[in-house]
C-alpha cells in the first residue's frame, strides 16, 4: 500500500509536518512557553516549551501517522480494499495536526478560545466523514470495526458497516451542533454521543451473530497461526484493560478532609494525600467561584482537579478540588495557597465551616 501511494504518503507527511515550519517562520513572536493542553471544563490546564509545542507535536503526529500507515499495510486483506475506505488513513491525522496546531498558534498569539466550541466540531466532523466512508470498507483486520462477530462472518461486517456508517454519519451531525447548546450540556451530550457511536455497531453485531445462530449460519473463525492467536488474545485484554481504565479513572475518585486533633488531613484518589497543621493557616475564605489558570503537574479528569496549578492572581497554588464544583475555599498556608472544596456547594460550605472552627480557637 505504501509503495502504490507513494505522492500520497509524502503529501500527508508533509502536511503533518506543515505547522512544524509556520513555528519556524514566525519562531521570535511565540512565547518561550505555549498552551498545549485544555481539560474537560474547557479551560487551559498544560504548557510546553516552545520547542517541543513546535516540533515535538508535529513529529509525534507524523509517527502515529506512519504507525498507521504501516500496520494497515501488513494486513494482506487491504489487497482487494475498497480506495475510498484506504483515502481515511492518509488524511485524517495531517487533518488533526492542522486543527490542533492551528488552535495552538492562535492562543499564543493573543486570540482567545474556548475548546468547548472546537473540539466538538473536530470529533463530529470527523464522525461524519468516517461514517461516509465505513460501508465501504471490506472485512480485514485493520481497519473498520474489528469484533469477533465481524470478523467471523462477512454478512455481519457489512450489515453492521452500513448502519454504523448511518448512526456515525447522524452522531457526528449531533456533536457538531453540540456547539450551539450551553457550556454545561456540552461534554454530557458529547460523551453520551461518543459512547452511543461506539457501543451500538457492537450490539447491533451481536444481534445479528444471535439471529444467525438461529438460522444455522456458521461463524468459522480465520484460520490463524499459534503466534497470531496469542496476538490477539494479548491486544483484545490489553485494550480493554486501557478502555476500563481511562474511564473509571476519568469518572471516579473521592476526596476525603478530616480535622483531626489540630490538623486537617485531605485524603485524594489517585494522588498523594495532605496534611496540614491548623495552626499554619493564615487566611481561610470561601468563594463561589475562582479563574483556576493552568494545570503545571497533577491530574484533571471529569471528576478531579489535583496538584499544582498556576493563576494570575496565585502564581503557582495547590488544588485539591472536584472538577465540575465551581464553588471553593481558599487557605494560605504558610505562606503558599491550597485550594480545596467539596462535591457541591452545601459540602464545601460545611468543610469551610469545619475548618474555620479549628482556625478560630
């Protein structure tokens, strides 16, 4: 496939590497340290040095590009692979390079953005084209939806290609107009979009497999080697060990405060527990709100904000914190800024009111 597209692979490996040379062209105008990374509440939370922001972004690209490239070339099956369906793989990451070294540039040039108006545009559009193209991909190892009842049988791969082609095409409309809806129904009714486009070709899969049981239709699995088997038994546990993973540690985790004696202990999933002494509390001041800045080293999922985060009004600050409360308190502690709340607003309250109990003695 590589050597047979050869103008292709040069022209998408240059357009992935294309926002490497704006960087160059334009190097003395951008700041020493640019935004590479936005969380789930749509505000910037990871910098990176000019450098790597420059080149290093462009050049992991290139490399997943290549990686693709490569592995779908060693899947024989690709042999009698519809064109059309073969096009996805040289564009859609020369594609992503230029949205998202796009919005890089911007920002560090002065020009706000808010990724919650971007991102979902990017993933339904990109959706909706790979839906256009799915019931045209013929059953192979690589690329489409590679289940074991799509794999085993041909009539299910193309029946389940072509309503996944239909449901992702419709999913991706949804997610791009996602734009339009309000700040805090974005992410709920992306995620609930994404998971709905993945998780219904599978089912649909199955209950085509269990009508065919009915009627007798045989799934004979392609022959493979001892080597190939354990392949696939490794690959299939090792991504789904990644998928079960990601989402528990996106949508999971607590934060536990004590006051103990004369010292507030903070308890966090995923991330190293802190005390402190009451006594080295300064100030304590609940807020409803805050500009939490940027994340420089921790964690931050749909549920938790922790570690250490940079603000205008701070400087360099911790946060021990629920991601989608908005509403916190505010301690300086010996001289360095904690910042801490509850699940909700009523829940911090009460742990202000605990802590303001200790410092008051």
């Amino acid at each position: 496939m590589i050597k047979k597209n050869k103008n292709k692979v040069i022209i998408s490996s240059l357009i992935t590497l294309l926002p490497a040379l704006f960087g160059v062209v334009f190097w003395n105008k951008l700041p020493n340290t640019m935004l590479t990374h936005w969380g789930m509440d749509g505000n910037a939370d990871g910098l990176s040095s000019k450098a790597f922001a420059v080149f290093g972004l462009p050049i992991i690209l290139l490399a997943l590009h290549w990686i693709c490239l490569i592995v779908t070339s060693f899947d024989k099956k690709q042999k009698n692979q519809s064109k059309k369906a073969l096009e996805m793989i040289f564009w859609i990451v020369p594609f992503v390079s230029l949205f998202v070294n796009e919005i890089m540039y911007s920002i560090s040039f002065g020009n706000s953005f808010n990724p919650l108006n971007f991102m979902p545009l990017m993933l339904g559009i990109m959706f909706a084209v790979i839906g256009n193209y799915l019931p045209k991909v013929k059953q192979n190892h690589t690329l489409g939806i590679k289940i074991l009842w799509t794999l085993n049988n041909e009539e299910n791969w193309n029946k389940t290609h072509r309503f996944a082609g239909k449901i992702w095409v419709i999913g991706g409309l949804i997610l791009a107009f996602s734009v339009f809806l309000p700040s805090k129904l974005i992410i709920p009714v992306a995620a609930a979009a994404i998971a709905v486009l993945v998780i219904a070709p599978i089912v649909y899969s199955y209950r085509i497999y269990k009508n065919h049981l009915k009627a007798g239709v045989s799934y004979r699995a392609a022959p493979k080697s001892k080597r190939g088997k354990i392949f696939l038994i490794i690959n299939t546990i090792f991504v789904t060990i990644i998928l079960i993973g990601v989402t528990v540690f996106m949508f999971t985790g607590d934060i536990k405060y004590q006051c103990i004696d004369n010292s507030l202990k903070i308890e966090a999933d995923y991330w190293s527990d802190l005390e402190i002494n009451c006594d080295n509390i300064e100030t304590i001041e609940y807020r409803e709100s805050f500009d939490s800045g940027i994340r420089t080293n921790g964690l931050y999922s749909a549920r938790l904000a922790i570690g250490s985060f940079r603000n205008d009004e701070f400087g360099d600050y911790t946060r021990y914190s629920y991601a989608q409360n908005s509403s916190c308190i505010v301690l300086k502690v010996n001289g360095s800024i904690l910042v801490i709340n509850g699940k909700n607003a009523e829940e911090t309250k009460e742990i202000y009111d605990l802590i303001l109990t200790k410092t008051t003695k």
